[in-house]
C-alpha cells in the first residue's frame, strides 16, 4: 500500500499525521488507534488472519494459515 493511501485511512479514522513521519509509524499509530498491538514490521511470523496491513508486513511465506 503506497503512503498516501495510508494518509487517506488515517484521515478517515481522525489519526493525526505528521509530515516526516515514516509509513511504519503511522500504521502503528493506526493499530494502537484500532485497539490493536503495534507490531507492524516488528515480528517475523504473524497469525493475524485479517489485517489490512499485512502483505507490506511479512512475506506471504513467513504467515500462519
């Protein structure tokens, strides 16, 4: 997902974005918004099924099914 996309979404969810700051923050910023773990790009394996986020996350190779 290209940044300004991630701009977009966090607009739409009454996120503040910053300018500078990195996709990886905003899309943190946004699970801890959602009430999720921030852990965008800080795990090798995830067993999250349906996270929006997941395919600029981890390889399709290192998800659980």
């Amino acid at each position: 997902m290209k940044m300004q996309d991630v701009i977009l979404i966090a607009k739409k969810k009454d996120v503040c974005y910053k300018v500078g700051m990195s996709k990886a923050d905003l899309i943190r910023t946004l699970q801890t918004k959602e009430g999720y773990t921030a852990c965008f790009q800080r795990q090798d394996f995830c067993e999250e099924k349906e996270c929006l986020w997941m395919d600029d996350c981890i390889p399709s190779g290192m998800r659980f099914s």
